[in-house]
C-alpha cells in the first residue's frame, strides 16, 4: 500500500513542515516507486535542515548509486566519514562505489577490514563473495555467499550474488530459483527482474 503510504507522509510533512525523519521516510519510499527526482528533493530539503545526518547522506548516496551518478555518491559518504570515521554503513557503501568503479583491489582490502571488526555481518560477507565474482574467482565468491546464506538466510542480496555468480557459470535453473527467492524476500530492485529476464 505505497500510495497510501506516500499520502500519509504528505498528510504528516503538511502537520510538521520539514521534520527530517518524516522527509527521510518520504524520500525512502518514492526511490522505491522509481520517483528518483522526487526523493532527491526529499532528501535535498533535510540535508539543509541537518547537515550532519548520517542515515539521510547514506540513503542519498545510496539513491545516486541507484541513478549511476558514482561521484555525488561518493561525496556523500566521504561527508559521513569526516564526522564519523568510524560508520560501518559508509564504510561499506564506500567500498561498494569503488567494486562498481571497477576497483576491486581497493574494494576488497575496506571489506575484509571492516569483516574483522564484525566477523558474522552477512552484508560483508556477501560484498567480499561479490567482489570474487568481479575478479571471476567463482569457487571463493561462492564460498562467501553461501556462508552469508547460513548466517542469515533472508538476506535477499545475497540470493542476487548468488544468482549472479550462477549465470557466469551457466546455470539458469539454479540462478532463477536465487532470484525469484530474493523477490519473494522483499527485493524490488529493477536490476533483479532484468537478471531474472536472462534466465528464461
């Protein structure tokens, strides 16, 4: 129920104009309706308001990496990492924008940094799987995948990795099954239809 939802959030920015977690949760869920202009407008009007908000830079980076703008991303989170050095978020969304750049080595060394400050966190796990896949070390990609699998098993990106790593090897059944499971955990990112769409 998006539509109701958006309604809702309109209703409360008109009772308490400007409040940032409203703004956030309303920029939230027109990137998921694909109202990319409309978010960013969102998220343009609450960084004003606190310039310091690492929740809103990240998800704003996160919608520019979503556009393919790779430098306003990154200027978004290198702003976190100068008042938080330390966010994890960042940290990984940042070595998520250089695997994308094709900077893998860079990538990789942030995600295995970050894995030993937090051995059994999925997402890095998985964000090490993927950068194998992009080096084409599929044995080691799948061993990281799996391994985030295990550990949390409703992890929907992980399901994309794996379903990923199974087209470069040929097999679309197994790739499919990954896909349609990460839909059905949630994942409506356009890019996983598209992979779906290369196994039929």
């Amino acid at each position: 129920k998006q539509k109701e939802a958006l309604e809702s959030y309109n209703m409360a920015d008109k009772l308490n104009p400007n409040h940032v977690d409203v703004l956030n949760n309303r920029a939230s869920l027109k990137r998921q309706l694909k109202d990319y202009k409309g978010s960013l407008e969102d998220y343009g009007l609450s960084v004003k308001i606190d310039p310091v908000n690492e929740e809103t830079l990240i998800n704003r980076s996160h919608l520019y990496k979503v556009m393919g703008d790779t430098v306003s991303a990154m200027k978004d989170l290198e702003s976190v990492l100068k008042f938080k050095p330390g966010s994890l978020p960042a940290r990984n969304n940042y070595a998520d924008v250089l695997m994308n750049q094709g900077k893998c080595k860079e990538a990789m060394k942030i995600f295995v940094e970050l894995l030993d400050e937090q051995p059994n966190e999925p997402i890095l796990i998985n964000n090490i799987g993927d950068v194998y896949m992009k080096l084409k070390d599929y044995t080691k990609a799948m061993e990281y995948v799996n391994k985030a699998i295990r550990i949390k098993g409703t992890y929907d990106t992980a399901y994309v990795t794996r379903g990923e790593i199974y087209i470069r090897l040929g097999e679309l059944g197994k790739a499919k099954k990954d896909f349609q499971k990460a839909i059905k955990l949630g994942c409506d990112e356009t890019r996983v239809f598209e992979l779906l769409d290369k196994c039929n």
